[in-house]
C-alpha cells in the first residue's frame, strides 16, 4: 500500500497563520526604519545644502538671493537632484531668515518633513 505524502490542511493553515504573524511583527519595523532613513537623508542634505550656500557667499560675496533660490547653487557642486528633501519637496530658503529667527542671522534652509506642512516636525539645518 501506498503512503499519502501531502500536507494536511491543518499543515498548510498553520504554516500559513505563522508567516501572518511574522509580517505583522516586522513590516512596522521595516516602515519605521524606512521614515527613520529618510529623515537621515533629509538631515545630510540639509547640512550639504548649509555649506554650499557658506561656500556660495565665500565665492561670490553674497548669499543667494532669496527670490533665486537653492537654485543658484546647481552647478557650483550641488545638483539639482540635491534641492528636494526625502519626500521629493523643495527644501525652503529664506534669506534672512523667517521661521527660525532666533537661531540664523542670515539665511536658514528646512524641509516641511513627512506631513508637507510648515508644522512642528520640519526638519532645518540647525536640527
């Protein structure tokens, strides 16, 4: 007689409810460790941006014009690629300063963060 070598159902429910489990314990993890990539990236951006507009003033006497941008500074070592943050947003340039007044005295450069809106969690260069 021939042996039957096929799972049983319940075989197949219970291997199936443990990987259910296992997605539900790491997939939080790994989109926590993904919102915690980006903000890092945004953060190192933001501190590349920092020195290129101190290098820009330093070549040229002056800090970009506000109504011109980071935009000034494409060709001049940052690319454009640089000028967006993690969530593909613009980084915002003031010059003087208009948020953040009293840590800048001549210009500061945030991105509005994961949320898009000018709230508490932006992230600026002096983070």
């Amino acid at each position: 007689m021939k042996k039957n070598k096929a799972f049983t159902m319940i075989e197949l429910m219970s291997v199936l409810l443990i990987i259910g489990i296992l997605i539900a314990v790491i997939a939080p993890r790994i989109r926590r460790g993904q919102a915690q990539a980006k903000i890092m990236a945004t953060r190192t951006t933001l501190e590349s941006l920092k020195t290129a507009v101190v290098f820009f003033k330093q070549d040229k006497g002056a800090y970009p014009q506000e109504s011109d941008g980071l935009n000034s500074l494409v060709g001049s070592g940052v690319e454009e690629s640089q000028l967006k943050d993690a969530w593909d947003n613009e980084f915002v340039y003031n010059a003087p300063p208009k948020k953040y007044k009293d840590r800048y005295k001549r210009f500061e450069i945030y991105s509005l963060g994961p949320d898009e809106e000018d709230s508490g969690d932006d992230l600026h260069d002096g983070d």
